[in-house]
C-alpha cells in the first residue's frame, strides 16, 4: 500500500509529470528536507502501474535534476560556506587548522564520499555543500557526481519499475542496511581520525604551505 507521501506525490506526477520529479529531486540535491528519493520510486512505480510517464524519461531526468541540484549546493558552499567557517568556525570550535584538514581529505577522498554518499539520504542531500566548502578539484567533483547521479537514478528507477510496489518494503530494509553501514563506516572513520589525526594534519599543513608557495 502507498504511503501518504507517496499518494501526495503521485497527484504531483499526474499534475506535473517529468517537472515534478525533476523539482523535488533537484531541491532535495541542494540540501533540503523535501522526499527526493520517495519521488524517484513513486514515480518508476506510476510509470510500470499507468504508463502515462516513460521510465526512461523519468531515470534521466532524475539523474538530470540530482546532477544539477549538487551543482547548485556545492556552489553555494564554494562561494559562500568556506569564509562563513573562517569568520565564525571558532565559535563551533573549528580553527584554521580544521579547514586546512577538512580540504586536504576531500581532496583524497571526496569523490568516494560524492559517489556513495548519493545511496544514504542524509549524505545525498548534505555532501555537495562541505564538498565545496572544502575547495575540492571542481572536475573531480562534477565526474564523481554525475557518475554517482546516473548510479543512484538507474538503481532506484529501474528498480522499482520492476519490482512494483514491493520496492517500498525493499526500500525499507535496504535503508536500514544503509543506516548500519553508515555507522558503522562513521565510527571506524572517526577511530582512523582520532589515531591518525597528527600525521593527516602534517600533511594537510605541508599541502596547504606547498599551495601557498605556489601563489607566490
């Protein structure tokens, strides 16, 4: 049985179509609390029940409005998010030393957290803003995340088209799976962090002086 977030947004489809989906999706990318994932599967699942929306049609234009919408969050992290941490940060306790570590790790490792982050909500909808916040390489950013959007659209989309509406118990238990491996990831990366922070710190310090010598 559909859940009330899923009649609500299936009246959006039979409204709007491809422009609903595109919309919440998108808003969702840029860092709001709207159901974007839920819209992908009510919407594969309304393509296989009525066949009034083509589930190709609805898989690219996810990927579509994914792609942009990180654009979009992590351009506002770039242009705005790194001076607002420089200005206020201490007040939330992160120094300069903190920015210089947190853009040293995105520059290693941000393109697996762009790629994988799309399959968990909360990191789908919040890692495009540290991502620009942390200055990471734009190409790499655009290639991880186009890359993670086609992933996540073609997954979630195609799957649920062939699944039907058993996707949403699926869905459930994939969730919880996700969860758990996610803190599970969280803990062992915060114990690698605690254990190696000097030696992450040295490097993100000789990074940055490198970079800072480069300018001159």
């Amino acid at each position: 049985m559909l859940t009330l977030a899923g009649a609500h947004l299936e009246r959006l489809l039979d409204a709007y179509g491809y422009a609903a989906v595109f919309v919440i999706i998108g808003l969702e990318n840029i860092g709001l609390p709207v159901p974007g994932e839920t819209m992908l599967i009510t919407a594969a699942i309304h393509a296989g029940t009525t066949h009034r929306l083509d589930v190709l049609g609805i898989v690219a234009t996810a990927a579509a409005a994914a792609t942009a919408g990180a654009v979009a969050g992590f351009i506002i992290g770039r242009s705005g998010g790194h001076a607002l941490l420089q200005r206020y940060g201490r007040r939330i306790h992160i120094d300069d030393r903190d920015l210089r570590l947190g853009h040293y790790l995105f520059e290693r490792y941000g393109g697996l957290v762009v790629f994988f982050g799309r399959f968990v909500a909360f990191l789908r909808a919040l890692a495009s803003l540290p991502a620009g916040i942390n200055r990471m390489d734009e190409r790499r950013f655009l290639l991880f995340n186009a890359l993670g959007a086609c992933a996540w659209a073609s997954v979630f989309g195609f799957g649920a088209y062939a699944l039907g509406l058993d996707i949403e118990a699926q869905s459930a238990r994939a969730d919880l799976v996700s969860a758990a491996l996610v803190v599970a990831v969280a803990i062992a990366g915060v114990r690698f962090l605690k254990r190696n922070r000097g030696r992450l710190q040295r490097g993100a310090d000789r990074a940055a002086g490198a970079a800072a010598s480069g300018r001159e």
